[in-house]
C-alpha cells in the first residue's frame, strides 16, 4: 500500500498535458480575439476608403469562426491522448513546440492581416 500512494502522489504532481493544452487553447483565443478585434479595428478606423468599409468586419468575423476549429483540432490532438501519455515527461518537447505554434499562430495572424488590410488601404 505505501508503494501505491508515493506513484499516485507523483503523477497527480506531473503536468497534464490534456488539461494544460486546453487552458493554452483558452488564452489564445481570447489573446486572438483582442488583437483582432483593437488592431484591426484601428486600422479600419484609419481606413478612408467606402469601399473598404464592410470588408474589415467581414475579415474579423471568418477569421475568429476560422480560428476556432483549428484551435478545437489542437486541443484534441492533446486531449485525446490515453491516460499513460497525459502525465509522461518525454512529450514535453512536443508540447512545447506545439504551444509556441498556437501561441505564434494566435498573436501574428491578427497583426499580419492589419498589415495586408493596411497594405490594401494605401494602395486604394
């Protein structure tokens, strides 16, 4: 009995990489959203252009909903993982590498497209 509980105790302290990756997935979007949302509505803001006043909101509106399923496809490639890999420290160097993608992915998509809507504003 006392071998049971110092493992269990163990893998209760090891990092759920189930749990972990869902509560990245949640900041990032709401990192991804409010850049979304200020910067660009910023850049709509410097925007003189009538023509080029519906599509800045139309590109806010596909790219959150298109944000969503490639963040739910992240999250279930960690969180359909079986009990043994939750817990197991060797998937470290994956997790890692897949945090900075979302975090990458989250943060300079919403700036990239105020550059290219800015782009868009200079030239008309």
């Amino acid at each position: 009995m006392n071998d049971v509980l110092p493992q269990d105790a163990a893998h209760q302290r090891a990092r759920d990489w189930r749990k972990s990756a869902s509560d990245h997935v949640a900041y990032a979007l709401l990192v991804y959203t409010s850049l979304q949302i200020f910067v660009t509505v910023q850049a709509m803001k410097s925007a003189t252009a009538e023509s080029l006043s519906i599509l800045p909101y139309l590109a806010l509106i596909v790219l959150v909903a298109a944000i969503i399923p490639a963040c739910r496809k992240f999250e279930r490639r960690w969180a359909l993982r079986p009990d043994e890999e939750a817990h197991d420290p060797a998937l470290a160097g994956d997790f890692r590498r897949d945090i900075i993608m979302l975090w990458a992915l989250a943060i300079l998509l919403p700036l990239a497209l105020t550059a290219v809507f800015k782009a868009i504003a200079a030239v008309l």
